[in-house]
C-alpha cells in the first residue's frame, strides 16, 4: 500500500515558466512534508518542508502548498532553470521521528 | 547544511560474500541514523532505524540477519549486507539526523 504518491513519474517544463509538482498521501497521522530533490547516483538533497499547521512554505523560488483536507501537497519552483531538472520526491511522516515515507518521484526536466 | 558521507559509492562483490556500508556524519553527531534502499525507478523504502548504542528497528518485511546494522558511535553507522545475493543489488542510502534528515550520496551494490 503506497502511503505516498506521485501520480506523474515526469513532467517537462519550459525554462522560466513555472513548474509543478503533485503529491497525495493517505495516512491522515502525517503531519509533516518535505521535498527532496535527487540527481541519479546521489542521495536525496533536503529542498523544503512544510508543517501540517501550515498550508504554504516558501523559500526563494520554491513554495511547497499543503491541502490537509485534500491530503495533496504540491511543490511550485518559479521560475524554473535547467539546473532544476532531476527527480523529485516528496516524503511524509510523524514530526519529530524523522522516519519518511516517500512517493516513488517525478522526474523534472527544464528545457532551456 | 549538515554533511553526511557514505562509503563505498559502488561496489560490486561476489554472490555469497558480505559487503560494509559505512554512513558517518562529518560535521555533527546523529544518535538517529536511517537506512534506505531504492529499487530502480522506484521510492526510497525505509529499511531500519539505526540508533546509537541500542539495536536497530527493522521495518517489516527486512531480515535483520540479513542487513546487520551496528552503530558504533555518534557519528559512525554500518549497513552488512551478508551472504549478499545477486536480489540484494539496490542503491542504498542513510540519513542523519540534525534538525532534519540528511542524506548520504548513496551505495550502489552490484552481486555478480
């Protein structure tokens, strides 16, 4: 049973326009998100988080949204740049256990 | 951000051998340290919690016997993976904790 998906296994966007990223989850327990960005052969790099007492997290040119009602969060970057392109996972667990449950990724590409 | 190194990046052993995976975070200690393994084109499955001084918690489904994890000290946890088999070849990955999780490069294992 995926706890956490993500419906779109890639998405191609074009340079400076904006990109979009969906995440739904289905443990109503999870009350914290993150997005991970992930070149291949690396680990996951910590991009954003965001706290179910919140709906919206914003850090330069990406803004992660949580709709709890939904159980969908979704990851904006504006404007988008070729160095953006890489796979995206978000990740959902407890606050303060650090044990993530991740969606299986969207791979991003921004052509220039 | 904080600095987790994982060794080796790749490595290749013989059906039957064990293979070491060391995880060290450089710049901090990480009395919680998370192993994950990433099937191709597939999510990051957490494998177990390694904690520092005490067992390991295994998720389910993950033999013990078969992934020996042992964390030595604050800033050093290993992964064993013994009598490896060519289905054990996956992309591992650890996470430290410090104030959010911190991710490895990652341990591409090949059994041949």
């Amino acid at each position: 049973d995926q706890q956490v998906k993500q419906n779109s296994p890639s998405l191609s966007v074009q340079e400076g326009r904006i990109s979009i990223l969906n995440c739904d989850y289905t443990n109503s327990m999870f009350d914290y998100f993150l997005w991970y960005k992930k070149y291949p052969a690396e680990g996951p790099t910590f991009l954003i988080s965001i706290s179910s007492i919140k709906d919206k997290n914003e850090d330069g040119r990406f803004t992660v949204f949580l709709n709890k009602s939904a159980k969908h969060l979704s990851l904006h970057i504006v404007p988008s740049q070729p160095g953006d392109s890489a796979v995206y996972f978000c990740a959902a667990g407890t606050s303060g256990t650090y044990k993530y449950i991740f969606g299986t990724g969207t791979r991003l590409k921004v052509l220039a | 951000g904080a600095v987790v190194s994982q060794h080796p990046s790749r490595v290749i052993c013989k059906s039957g051998t064990s293979v070491k995976i060391e995880c060290r975070s450089l710049d901090f200690q990480a009395t919680t340290m998370f192993w994950y393994r990433q099937f191709p084109k597939k999510s990051l499955m957490l494998m177990a919690t390694s904690n520092e001084g005490s067992k390991a918690t295994y998720e389910q489904g993950v033999e013990k016997d078969k992934f020996l994890i042992n964390h030595a000290s604050l800033t050093l946890s290993t992964l064993t993976v013994t009598s490896a088999h060519p289905e054990d070849s996956s992309f591992y990955i650890c996470s430290a904790i410090r104030f959010e999780a911190f991710f490895g490069q990652g341990t591409r294992l090949t059994v041949v």
